[in-house]
C-alpha cells in the first residue's frame, strides 16, 4: 500500500494513456513518449528515494518555497492530468511536428538521465526543498563534478521535452514557465545556504564548476 501511494503520479499517468484513447479515439506517438518518460523519471524519484532516513538540521522552507513548489506541480502535474483525463483544456490541443517530437524525445531522454545520475550521485542527501540534512557532505564528484546543480538542468530538459511532447499548448508550457520561475526565485538563496554550510569549499567549488550547463571536462 505504501508503494502504491509513492508511485500514485505514475500510476495517474499510466491510466491517463486509456482515458486519452478512450476520449480522442486514437493516441500519437508523441503523447505516449510524455507518458512513458513522465512515468520513468517518478519511477527514478521513488526507487532513489525510498528509505531515506537523514535528519534535517537546516531548512528555509518559507512561504516563498511552498508556492513555488505548488506551481511547479500544477505545471508539471495537474495541468497535464487534466488536459489527458478531462476535455477541459482542449481548446489548446495541437499536433507537433516532427522536429518537436524528435527533439522532445531527445531533451526528455536526456533529462531523465541526468535526473538519474543527479539522485544517485547525491545519495541521502537530496531534498526536494531547501535543506541540509543530518552529516551533509558537500558532493563534488560524478555528475557534480561538471555541474553544481544537475536536478535543475535535469527538471528544465524535461519541462522542454513535456512542452514539445504533450499535445497540449497550455498544459505543455505550463511546466517550463513554473519551474523557471521556481528556478529564479531558488537558485540563489539555495546557493547562499550552501556557502553558510560549507563557506569557502562551496565558494571554490562554485568557481570552477558552472551551474547549470554541464562541462565536459571532469574536475574535482
């Protein structure tokens, strides 16, 4: 029961592909490739996440981060249920071409790797909101050693990849603009979290390694 309810979102994405055939009469290639990659990277989250036990000992979850996490999850959630299950958004549905279906797939592959590679490198440590954790180690290997903060380019591949994949202008953009959002208003107060944490390792750390565009060379 308990994994039932982790996996709840992709079990809604997963019943979302019979309702969505059941509705239009027929589904395209492109919303399956949403579904089925939206179902990968809340598969991803839960098994990467499970058991996680670490105590929080610093937090900034004020009311700043609640809405914007709350709108990053209309955006990336609710909106899209809604445009799959319901006819309620239907006034924006289109079909993408395919350039938009190739390069959805692409940027959504890839986020999910990277979302992967983000979670798996970063351990226990992971949060979804600003956090330090009982113990926490300033991460500077793997993925880390190219981008400080892989989450946020994996989340934006996928928020690219939903807006070219998901039949739906509305509900595709919806994701982009409120996680970019939630990115502008974040970034630098989770950046200043971190140098209070770790002072001038972060701070050097910071220096050699960009933020959201990996390098291609490997640093330590």
């Amino acid at each position: 029961m308990n994994m039932v309810k982790r996996l709840s979102g992709a079990i809604l994405f997963l019943l979302a592909v019979p309702v969505f055939v059941w509705r239009h009469g027929e589904i395209t290639y492109a919303t399956l490739c949403y579904v089925a990659f939206t179902i990968g990277w809340l598969v991803i989250r839960e098994r990467l996440t499970r058991g996680q036990t670490l105590k929080t000992v610093t937090a900034n979850v004020d009311g700043l981060e609640k809405a914007t996490l709350f709108a990053t999850a209309i955006g990336m959630m609710l909106l899209p249920v809604i445009a799959l299950y319901t006819p309620l958004l239907d006034f924006a549905l289109y079909t993408p071409t395919m350039a938009a279906f190739v390069a959805g797939t692409v940027a959504t592959a890839l986020g999910a790797y990277v979302f992967f590679r983000a979670h798996a490198d970063l351990g226990a440590y992971w949060s979804p909101t600003l956090e330090i954790r009982d113990g926490h180690q300033l991460i500077t290997s793997g993925i880390y050693s190219r981008v400080r903060h892989p989450m946020y380019t994996a989340i934006f591949l996928i928020c690219i990849g939903q807006a070219l994949l998901l039949e739906n202008w509305l509900a595709g953009i919806a994701g982009l603009i409120a996680f970019t959002a939630l990115y502008v208003l974040r970034v630098g107060r989770e950046e200043k979290l971190m140098i209070e944490q770790f002072g001038e390792t972060y701070q050097a750390y910071a220096a050699r390694t960009p933020r959201l565009i990996p390098s291609l060379r490997t640093r330590s």
